[in-house]
C-alpha cells in the first residue's frame, strides 16, 4: 500500500462543483495568505523592537532618537 505524504492539489469534483465553490476556494486561499503576511510583519516587528530595546541596532549601525 503505497504512502501518500502529500495531499492531492486538486480535488476530483473541481469541475462539478461549479464557479461559487472555485471562488470560495480562492477567496480561501487570498485570506491565508494576508493572515500569513500580517503575522509575519507583527513578528518582524517585535524582533525590530526587542532589537532596540536591547540596544542590539546600535550595535549594528542602526541609529535612532527615541525620546523618552
């Protein structure tokens, strides 16, 4: 019985199933991947702040004026 470790790109019914269901299928597929770049970016950001807060941008040559 061979192992499948991959699931299947495209589903049998794709065609039975009509316009709505690529639409939703796409729509699925757009909102990953917004979710996907506003984590990233959130974590991007915390690193850029943990970074200043540390002092580690000074170290690497990034200067910023942060008033307190």
């Amino acid at each position: 019985m061979p192992i499948h470790l991959r699931r299947p790109r495209r589903d049998p019914d794709w065609e039975m199933n009509g316009p709505a269901a690529r639409r939703e299928h796409l729509r699925s597929q757009l909102m990953g991947m917004i979710a996907f770049c506003y984590a990233f970016l959130a974590a991007s950001a915390t690193v850029i702040a943990w970074g200043i807060q540390l002092g580690l941008a000074n170290v690497h040559g990034v200067r910023l004026l942060i008033l307190h």
